[in-house]
C-alpha cells in the first residue's frame, strides 16, 4: 500500500476518524470465493518513512488482506483491481466459508500462526497496519472500510553531517513492548500483549543519504506513552549513532513527533565486537571481540573465530589458536631462547594496523572478574566449565556479563542470538598447548594477559570447573587463548 499525495500543508498531529462501515442487516453465511471492495478513506497520516504530511493511502499491487470468523476460518484476499487508487477489489484466494462477524487485517502478514502480531520489521514501502471488523451481508460484493490499527512516531533527525547514508533505524523502550502479539479492542485499536520489551527496526533499503537538513522518519506503532525510548541510526558503513532517554506520548490515530540533534556517528559498537561494555577499572570500558583470536600459517593472516565458542579440539598445524607468550607465537616448538626472554606481542596490532585491538593486563582483567559494578546487582560472570547445553550442543567456559545486564545466568533457554545480542562474552575452554601437544580442552581455559612477570613468566586468567583465578601466571611457552579487546570512547 502506497501513498498518494492530496495536499502539502503545515504539519499538525491531529487525529484522523475513521472505522468499519456500519451494517443493519443480520449476520449472514458466506460462501467463497467472495470479492472485498476494500476502501482506505482520509487516512490523514503518514506511512513510515515518506517525508510529506497528508494524504490519503492507495492500494498497491500484490497488497493482501486477511480476514477471519469468530470460529477460526480463514483465508487472504488478493488485489485484483484499483491499484493506486484508495478503493481496491480484492479477490478470494481460496475456498472457505465464513460465519457472522469478520475481522480483516491488512497486511495479511501481520497474521503469525493465526494471531495478530505488530511487526517488529517495516520497510521504505509497508504503510501502518490497519483494520475492520464486519457483520457480513450475505451480498456477493462485501465492502469493507479499513481504519489504522495504531499510530505513527515521527523522528525529526536533525544534524548537519553530509556524505552520511542511513541503512536502519532501531527503536526501543525500556518500559514498554513496540511490537509483538496484540489484540484488537472495541474501538479498533491494537494493545500489545507481549511482554518481551521487543523494539523496532525500520529498513531504509539502499539507504537515506543524510544531509544539512532535518530528516523525517516514521514509524508505525501501538498508541501509548513511550518514556524510555533509545534509537540507535546505523549508517551503511556501519557506524551508528546512539541516543537514549527520548519521551513521546502517541494517542491513537495520530502521530507523535521526537525531535532529535544528531550527534556525530562513531563506531558505538566497533566492527568484530560484541555490543556489551565491560568496566576494566574505575574510569573505563571496554568490548570484546567476537570469538578467540587465530593465526593462519599458510596465509599468515590474523582473524578472530567467527563464533564466540570457537576454539580448537586438537593441534593443528596451520591454523594456531593457542599462543605463547613473546615472538615466534605460532611455533611448535616449546624451547627457544626467545620463549624464554621475548616480549610481550601486542596481539591487536596484527589484527588492526590502527592499533584499536588489544589485550587486557593482568590488573585490567582482575577488576572485571572481581571488582566491577553491576548496573542491576546481577553476576559479574558464570562459570560454566562444568557444561551448559544450547541449541542441543553442551558448551563449556565462562559467561561475562556487560555491566548493565538484567537477564538471568545463561541457561539451556537460551539460544546463541540471545547471548550475542545481550552482549555476553563467552570464554571456551579451550586447554592449552605444549608445542604440537594440545591438553585440557573443555577442562581449562588460560587467557593471556598484556602483564610479564620475571624474565620467563607472563599474567594470564585461568578456569576450571571450580575456580576461576584472574591473578594466574605461568611460563610464556606456553600456549594460551587469547581474546582481545577494543575500549568505548
């Protein structure tokens, strides 16, 4: 469904009236196929992401509606004629008969196994959802008036930065649900039953080239008062722009507007991270990467195991993911002058020339395991050494948690997404290696740190199935995990 431009007007978020055709006849059977003349009339709002201020909605081809009874029969109506225009014929897809009262939804994909559900995606394209309820008259031809399901939040993005194009923009509110199941009530209006918090991400397709100025952005949800609300504006690059503490309040069939400075875009969450920040000490923070760091012998290229729990089972020979601490870091060879005396290798350097990743030090990795403050009283980490089982696979290791997690310790409940978009580190177990001898995978884990001790000896954490020391030390040929960090500006 489109837009069609009737006017150009000074902005006013005003209510717009409009619902279901009222009928006197008795509730009759149909049988289908049936046709729906489908009319969308003064729908003086906008769709999500058109940038003038009223208008009346059009049908668009390959629109469909779906339409339900009270005893659960169902099916969806295609757009046969009208496109373009705000009268579309929409034609039965299939065969069912329907009892009394319907209910129609459009889009018929807001439908999840029968049940309406507000989306948590929307699109350049996808106008707001929207809704009639009708007894049916028996006539071959049921006309059906739709009026929206919810509102629509305007951002006004303001910013004055050029040769910026945004690829998304992501909406949440720490107090309320923006999407998810919902229910319709007796004024057509969609109340959110979900409890998940869920937000919403508008896609901007090829993207929105930013400029100097205000930009316009809307977005279709649930009328309500949002109290809480972070956006987070990625830009095709991947730089974003976070900004939290927004206030709206949305009456239904109107749109409410959020005005916004644009702050600089900068790599909240740097590429390779995770997005949880992690106090390493009274004044700083810090992410993880997304997995272990690696050496592949044969390319001689650096990179981090592209998932959190990757670590390696045995020796091998091309591609080392268990260090020593000092020079010649992927040799098989335990002895060495060099193993004995070299220096630290600042292990961020091979991965980033710009020097952004590094490895934390002995008193770095203490504070985060023993003395950092949690934002909501809840476990600085778990130790999972023992096992915990995800996705049918058992993992074992360590869960870090970010400063300002209110979840609960990691579980069997949970899936890898929902770690990852929690922003939980996960240190495997991943043993450790004497040359070509690779020992104590699943049992141990050893993370080097940036910290030497004497001539021959380095600072790593080490864990068990009991114990986690974050003030352990061994000899540097060794050879170790590693897992860098990149600190929060």
């Amino acid at each position: 469904m489109k837009k069609t431009v009737i006017a150009s007007v000074a902005f006013a978020a005003a209510l717009f009236a409009v619902s279901c055709q009222k009928e006197t006849n008795p509730a009759q059977n149909v049988s289908g196929p049936m046709t729906i003349s489908a009319v969308s009339e003064g729908l003086n709002t906008p769709t999500k992401t058109e940038m003038i201020f009223k208008y009346d909605v059009a049908w668009s081809a390959n629109d469909k509606i779906y339409v339900k009874d009270a005893s659960g029969n169902h099916d969806t109506f295609s757009l046969q004629g009208g496109a373009g225009t705000t009268k579309g014929t929409f034609k039965q897809d299939g065969k069912t008969t329907f009892t009394g009262e319907v209910q129609a939804y459009y889009p018929a994909t807001m439908l999840d196994g029968g049940s309406p559900v507000w989306p948590a995606s929307q699109t350049n394209d996808q106008t707001i959802p929207m809704y009639c309820k009708k007894a049916l008259s028996g006539a071959a031809e049921e006309r059906m008036d739709f009026a929206s399901l919810g509102s629509v939040l305007q951002i006004v993005f303001n910013t004055t930065q050029e040769n910026v194009t945004l690829k998304s923009i992501e909406i949440k509110d720490g107090s309320a649900t923006l999407s998810g199941a919902f229910t319709v009530d007796t004024d057509g209006k969609a109340v959110i039953t979900a409890t998940d918090k869920a937000g919403i991400t508008l896609d901007l397709g090829t993207g929105v080239a930013l400029g100097k100025a205000a930009n316009y952005f809307n977005i279709a949800v649930p009328a309500g008062n949002y109290t809480d609300l972070t956006l987070v504006f990625t830009a095709t690059d991947g730089k974003k722009c976070t900004m939290t503490g927004g206030k709206v309040n949305i009456a239904y069939n109107a749109v409410g507007r959020l005005t916004l400075m644009g702050e600089k875009f900068k790599a909240d969450v740097p590429d390779g991270a995770l997005s949880g920040k992690f106090s390493v000490s009274d004044t700083k923070k810090v992410y993880f990467s997304k997995g272990n760091l690696t050496y592949n012998v044969s390319t001689t290229t650096w990179a981090f195991y592209e998932h959190q729990y990757g670590c390696a089972t045995g020796y091998d020979s091309n591609l080392i993911s268990l260090f020593t601490w000092g020079y010649g870091t992927w040799s098989t060879s335990p002895g060495g002058t060099d193993y004995k005396t070299g220096n630290f290798t600042d292990w961020g350097t091979a991965i980033d020339d710009k020097s952004t990743w590094r490895t934390l030090s002995k008193d770095e990795w203490t504070y985060l395991f023993n003395n950092r403050t949690m934002t909501n009283g809840k476990d600085r980490y778990s130790n999972a050494v023992s096992g915990v089982t995800i996705e049918s696979a058992t993992y074992k290791g360590v869960f870090l948690y970010p400063d300002n997690y209110d979840g609960e310790v990691v579980s069997g409940s949970m899936s890898w997404d929902d770690i990852n978009a929690a922003g939980i580190v996960f240190l495997p177990a991943a043993g450790a290696r004497s040359g070509s001898n690779v020992s104590t995978v699943g049992d141990v884990g050893d993370y080097w740190s940036s910290t030497a001790i004497g001539s021959t000896g380095a600072y790593l954490v080490s864990f068990y199935s009991d114990d986690v020391r974050p003030g352990h030390y061994d000899f540097r040929y060794f050879g170790f995990s590693v897992r860098l960090i990149t600190e929060s500006k």
